[in-house]
C-alpha cells in the first residue's frame, strides 16, 4: 500500500497513453471474454452429449437416403430406436429471409427426450400433418403465435404439382434449449413426403438413433458403417459424443479458431502494455536511480514496476469480461437470426482465466524493464547517461 501513491504519479505522468492502453486492454479481454465463453459453452455442450445417441447419414450426401435405410438400421442387433428425419430449407418472402423446418416422425421424441419439449408437443404434429412447432425464438422472429400461417419457400424441394411454396400453421409454441441457440420449427415427415414428386418420395435427410448399450455405441457406429459400406447408400456414422467432443461446425473447429482468437487478444494486450511500461521506465531511469539510493532494494522497485505493468491489465481485464458478459446477452440481437453457433458463457472458468491472463501480462510486460533497473549503474543513472 505504501507505494500505491508513486505507482499512481507514475500512472498518471502520461494520461493520455494511460486511457489508450487501458482501452485496448479493454476491448482485448472483451474478444478474450467472448471466445473463451464460447468455448466454455462448447464444453457444456459437450459435458452434456448422450453416450448413446448415434447419427447416421448418408457418405456422399447428395439427395439423401431411403427411408428404407433407417428401417434396416432398426434391426441390427444393439439398436434401440430409430427416427427417420428430413427438412426443408427455404426462405420468407424475401430469399435474405432464411428458415429451416425439422421433418420428424413419431420416434423423434423417443432419439431426443432430452431436448425439453414435451411429448404432447410432439404429439400435435402427428395429430395433424401441417403443423408446426416453433420454438419462442423463432415465433418472435416471425412475429408468430398460435393459429397463424406460415409459409416457406424451397428451390430446393419441390411440391408434385411444382411449386416450391409450403404452407404450414403453427400449432404451437414451446421453449428454446442451449443446444439449439438459434430455435426451432418442427413439423410431420409424412407431409413433405406425400407432397413431393413420386420419384423423390421415401427419402430422408438422416436417420438417428440410440444404443441399447452407451458402451458399445462407437462400435455399433463402426458396424451400422461397414454393414452399408458396399450397398447403394454408403454411410457416415458418428456417436454424439464423438461429433460433440469436435466442435465441429461447418467442417471447422471452432474451439481451435476461438482459442488462437484470444491467443492473439493477449499477444496484442502484452504488446501494449510491454511498450508502455518499458517506456514509462526508461523516462523515469534518474528517478528510479534515486530511489535506490535512499534505500529502497531492487525488490521494492520490482514491485513498483509489476503494480505499474499490473493496474491497466487487471482493470482492463475485469471491464473487458465484464463487457463480453454484457454483449453476450445482446448477440442473438446482434447476429444474424440463423447464426447458428451457440452463445458465449461468461462462467467462473472464463473469469479465472482473464484473471490468470492479467497477471501473466503484467509480469511478462515488466519482465525486461525490472532486469534492467536491477542491473542499472546508478551513478550513471543519476547522471542521466544511462
């Protein structure tokens, strides 16, 4: 405490360079913040992925597989359940208006119980085949409730009499869960199936399924793949924990690009405040010269110097997550509404590590400044030919 007045002086000597560093170091822990909470939410994703869900989909993708597929996947030994599931990818209106409907059956709800939507929710679309559920997220970006329409626009999928307009009502709205950040809207496979050209009916998307055993899942996986691999749909088989345990999300692992991403934030917050204090230094050589000669040790100058380096960084860290907690709750308003990655999590773990991160900068910033009071002549110094 007895040297928080010197610190502050020397802090102040240049208000200018103070703020500016002190703002860089904010918005570096900010991106810091925001890709380590993504990746702590990747972790929650993980930590909760179900040993014995499997997903099965065709190898060389294309326009799918027959729905014969997952009926003869049911019947290998260590099958529990399989759900035969389908979308329709389209627009609103306007093509800029991106949507997605979930084509499901009546085992869906069996392969993902843990989704929390209830089984009555999932009952309505098989009571009547043009319904839809929506998710809250997603009746509030459409400006949706009960009873309304809703109506897609597919190129991609068309009707048998050649429009590429589908109709649905909206049946009911239920709530968003963490694995899905960007909703949902679920309707009936077999209304999109007996609509289509008869040459593209019996077709899905992906059939996906549970193990009887969640130790043997992986191998089961490899079984379902060898079983198919010299039929005329070849398939790629993978266990949730598998193709959670990736983050993979478009072919890229995010995890590795958020993680280099605040890797960069603290090499460029290290770079700052390494300058700033190494200059801060070396125009207060005399005084720190005077110091030592009226008794005070290359300890107590190391302190003064790490206090220095310190104060922009944990203050800029402690704003800079604080900010990333605040606009993590903003990004669903910010984004784009079918940004599919999940939300960053400000959880104590991301605060550890901002912290963690500070008080590494600051000692590695004022590393060479101390190596070099530490070896300073002071008479050289005092007489400012150091």
């Amino acid at each position: 405490m007895k040297y928080l007045p010197l610190i502050w002086t020397a802090v102040m000597r240049k208000p200018a360079r103070t703020i500016l560093t002190l703002l860089s170091v904010t918005v570096a822990f900010t991106l810091f913040g925001l890709m380590m909470g993504l990746n702590a939410t990747f972790d929650q994703v993980a930590a909760k992925a179900r040993a014995d869900r499997i997903f099965t989909n065709a190898r060389f993708g294309g326009a799918g597989m027959p729905i014969a597929v997952a009926h003869q996947i049911a019947a290998i030994p260590g099958v529990k359940v399989v759900t035969a599931v389908s979308g329709i990818n389209g627009y609103v209106q306007d093509p800029k208006n991106s949507a997605f409907v979930l084509m499901v059956d009546e085992n869906l709800p069996k392969v993902f119980g843990d989704w929390g939507i209830t089984q009555q929710l999932w009952d309505v679309v098989q009571k009547d085949r043009t319904g839809i559920v929506m998710s809250q997220s997603q009746a509030t970006r459409w400006h949706k409730k009960v009873g309304d329409t809703f109506t897609l626009v597919s190129r991609q999928m068309k009707r048998a009499d050649g429009s590429s307009a589908w109709t649905f009502k909206v049946l009911a709205i239920g709530p968003d869960f963490q694995q899905n950040s960007n909703g949902y809207i679920f309707g009936n496979y077999d209304y999109i199936d007996k609509a289509r050209p008869a040459a593209d009916q019996g077709k899905i998307g992906e059939a996906d399924l549970l193990a009887n055993d969640p130790a043997t899942s992986a191998e089961l996986a490899e079984r379902i793949d060898r079983a198919f691999a010299n039929s005329a749909t070849p398939l790629v088989t993978i266990t949730e924990k598998m193709a959670r345990a990736g983050n993979d999300f478009g072919g890229l692992d995010i995890k590795k690009i958020t993680g280099g991403i605040a890797l960069a934030g603290m090499f460029m917050v290290l770079f700052l405040t390494g300058n700033g204090i190494a200059e801060s230094v070396r125009e207060r050589f005399a005084e720190f010269a005077t110091l030592k000669t009226i008794g005070f040790s290359d300890r107590a100058v190391t302190v003064m110097v790490v206090l220095e380096s310190a104060l922009p960084c944990i203050l800029g860290a402690g704003l800079g997550v604080g900010i990333a907690a605040v606009l993590a709750r903003q990004i669903p308003k910010l984004m784009p509404p079918d940004f599919g990655i999940p939300l960053p999590t400000i959880s104590p773990l991301v605060l550890v590590w901002a912290a963690a991160s500070a008080f590494a900068v600051a000692l590695l910033s004022a590393a060479l400044p101390i190596l070099r009071l530490t070896r300073m002549d002071i008479a050289s110094a005092l007489s400012g030919r150091a």
